[in-house]
C-alpha cells in the first residue's frame, strides 16, 4: 500500500485547532464547575440546574446538520471564525447580575454556536491527513477538550472562588476572541480536497443510505452512551463533589480535573493503538471499531459498582477511570465514518453523527437533576444516576461491538460483494 505523505503545514493546523477544542470545552464546563455557586446565588432546584445543564444542547445538534452541509460548500476556514466569534459573545453578558432566564438563554445560543464545532474541526484537519495517517490528529483534536478542562479549571475555578463566577465567563469570553484572531491570521484550508476526477471516481452516494450503515448506527449508539457520561460530567461532577461528597469547592476544583486527565491518557493511547494496528495489517473492523467500543463496556461495568463502594476516594476513583475509559469511542468513530462517506458528503456526514449522539446532551443532566430532585437524599440520587449510565453504556458498547463494520462499508455500497478481512 502506498502511503500519502502528510501535506506541509498538517500539523500546525491540527495544533490550532486544539486550541479550538480547548476553548469550546471550557466553555462546557464552566456552569457545572460554578454550579454550587450558581445554584445558590439564583436559588436554583436541582431539576432548574439539571435544565441549564440540558439547555447547551437544544439547538446543539440542530446548528451540527446544517453548518454540516455548509461546510461542504463553504471553506471551514471561515466557518471555524463565525463560530469561535459567537461562543466568545455569548460568554458575555454573565458578567453583570444575571436572572436564570438570561443565563438558560445565553446558554443555549452558546450551543447553538458550539454544536458543529467538533465536526467543523475534524472535516477540516482531514484535508491535511490522507486515511491512513488521521487516527493520530483526530485523537489530538478530542485531547482539545481534556486539556480545555485540564487547563482552565484550575484558573476558572480560582476565579470562581477568589472574586465570582460571573467573571469566569467572562474570562472564556476573551480567550474565545484571541483565538478567532489566531485563526485569521495563521489558519489555512487544507490541500486535501476532492477535485474533479477525484469527484468522477467517488461519486456521490444517496444519504439515505450512508446514514443506514450499520457502522453509522453503530457510531451513534456508541457514542452516545459516551457522551451521557461526558455531559454528566460537565454539568454534575463538580456538585456532587461537593454537596454529594462534602468537599470544598476549591478542593473540588482539583478533583474535577481527574476524569479529564484520564481521558486525556485514553484518548492518545487509543490514537496511537489503532495507527500501530493498522500498520500491521489489522481491519480496521478490529483496529476501529472493537478498540472503540470495548472500553465502553468496561466503563459501564465501573460505573455500576460506585453505588456499591464504600468510601469518597474510591468512588472518585471509579468514576475518574469509568469517564476516561469512554473517551476511545470519540477516537475511532469519525475516521470509521470518513472510510465510506465520499469527501464531498464527510462533513455533513460527520455533522449528522455528531448532532445524534449529543442529544445524550439533552437528557442526562435533566435525567440526573429530577432522580437528585425525587430521591430520599441527595447523595442517593446521584447513586441512581450513575446506575442509569452504567446501563447506558454497557448497551452502547456491546451495540458498537455488533454494529461497527467499517472495512466493508464501501464495497457494500457500491453493490459489490465484499472481501473477506479478519480483525
């Protein structure tokens, strides 16, 4: 096999986008890292807090399917400026007295902008990688969002506890505007596009039919067990924290660093597992799709035994192990997705993926806000809630395991019998 060098500048841009990535997830977690303060200071019900939470994703996956397509017309370049512009706006108006109404508003036209962010990101760093090389730089653009939380939880939280929360939006305000001026300065669409023979030799597919792949199914029912966790995680981690297991909010901003950093370990070793495994010849039916969906599984299994473990640590522990395991799925799907889908039709293609599997965003931290709301103590219903994702996930891997085929994709829906390839 013949392998096509890596295009002058590739890596520069993957690094940009990081940057990317790293603002769009700070962005995420700042309401649930300030949520005790938030809830306190609006005199929020955990069922009003689980609705903030859920508020982000209500046109998340709506803006995901139609900047999708649009990003097959229009340069990313300048679809990745717009967006970045609308997150740093939307981040203002915290910083006076703010009613919860304004808070839920602001929130969902940040995700309004956020939500075609991570397929926006990944279309575009795939025109600087051919196939076989975008395991590693896809894996990169998902540490985005560890190291936005690694990073900016630590000086967020200080903010948070040293002057007020409101100033920590704003804070993410600016960041998102130097980044929009780094981008138009240093940011470059990549050479990797489809030409006109590419066009003739890859001709376009009825969506229809790319979106009742068993391997897109599969990518959506996996991933969004995942991300029932991620968005748990981003609106719930830090209050259980604290009102769940007594700690400090100061003390609870280190803490809420842990599942990220572990996820951030998960997602470069599974980069790096599936370039090795490709390498040597294995499927990407093995090197994708079982190394994606496997960990899913274990998650599961993890977050079932927290409310059966006795002790602060070790709950943490699990839950910070559990997290970090589901970040491989994140790794494999979209290279998975850009097997099969022709490039004129990979980033609606990725679009669409995305916008299903975050409406997990939508439900979990309002799932999560009413069993705390209806449970005898609060400790309790964040037990139950962790129990409602363990199941979550065990069912999202093992449909991964069932549904993720990608090798044979293509010669299916070119009508051809597919080859025989073994994981």
């Amino acid at each position: 096999m013949i392998v096509q060098p890596t295009p002058k500048g590739g890596w520069k841009i993957t690094f940009l986008l990081f940057l990317f990535m790293l603002v769009n997830f700070a962005d995420k977690i700042v309401v649930g890292l300030a949520g005790v303060p938030i809830m306190t200071e609006l005199k929020l019900e955990p069922e009003q807090f689980g609705l903030l939470g859920s508020s982000f994703f209500f046109l998340f996956s709506i803006t995901a399917i139609v900047v999708g397509f649009i990003v097959n017309r229009i340069d990313t370049r300048w679809v990745l400026a717009v967006l970045a512009t609308v997150w740093a706006l939307a981040q203002f108006p915290m910083l006076g007295t703010v009613s919860f109404s304004t808070l839920l508003i602001c929130r969902v036209i940040l995700g309004a902008g956020e939500g075609p962010a991570g397929a926006v990101a990944v279309h575009a760093v795939y025109k600087w990688f051919p196939d076989e090389k975008r395991t590693l730089p896809t894996a990169v653009l998902s540490q985005g969002s560890a190291f936005g939380v690694i990073l900016a939880v630590p000086a967020l939280n200080w903010v948070i506890v040293n002057y007020n929360w409101h100033y920590a939006f704003g804070a993410l305000g600016v960041a998102g505007l130097m980044w929009v001026v780094a981008w138009l300065i240093l940011g470059k669409e990549g050479p990797l596009v489809q030409t006109a023979t590419m066009a003739a030799a890859d001709p376009r597919i009825p969506y229809f039919r790319l979106l009742t792949t068993r391997t897109f199914i599969g990518c959506c029912a996996a991933t969004f067990g995942a991300y029932w966790a991620l968005s748990l995680g981003l609106t719930w981690f830090t209050p259980f924290v604290v009102k769940g297991l007594g700690f400090s909010q100061t003390d609870a901003g280190w803490i809420s660093i842990l599942p990220w950093v572990s996820g951030a370990v998960m997602l470069l070793l599974t980069g790096w597992v599936s370039q090795v495994l490709m390498a040597r010849g294995i499927s990407t039916r093995g090197a994708r799709g079982v190394l994606g969906a496997v960990p899913l599984i274990i998650a599961g299994l993890f977050f079932a035994a927290i409310p059966y473990i006795e002790g602060a640590g070790l709950q943490i522990a699990l839950l910070v192990i559990g997290s970090g395991l589901c970040g491989s799925i994140y790794v494999v799907c979209a290279p998975m997705l850009g097997e099969f889908t022709p490039v004129s039709q990979r980033g609606a293609v990725i679009a669409i993926y995305g916008a299903i599997y975050t409406l997990a965003g939508i439900l979990a931290p309002s799932v999560m806000g009413g069993v705390i709301q209806r449970a005898a103590g609060i400790l309790d219903g964040f037990m139950t809630g962790f129990s409602i994702n363990a199941v979550i996930l065990i069912v999202s891997g093992l449909l991964g395991l069932l549904l993720l085929w990608p090798d044979t994709e293509r010669a299916r829906l070119a009508g051809e019998a597919p080859q025989p390839k073994f994981a």
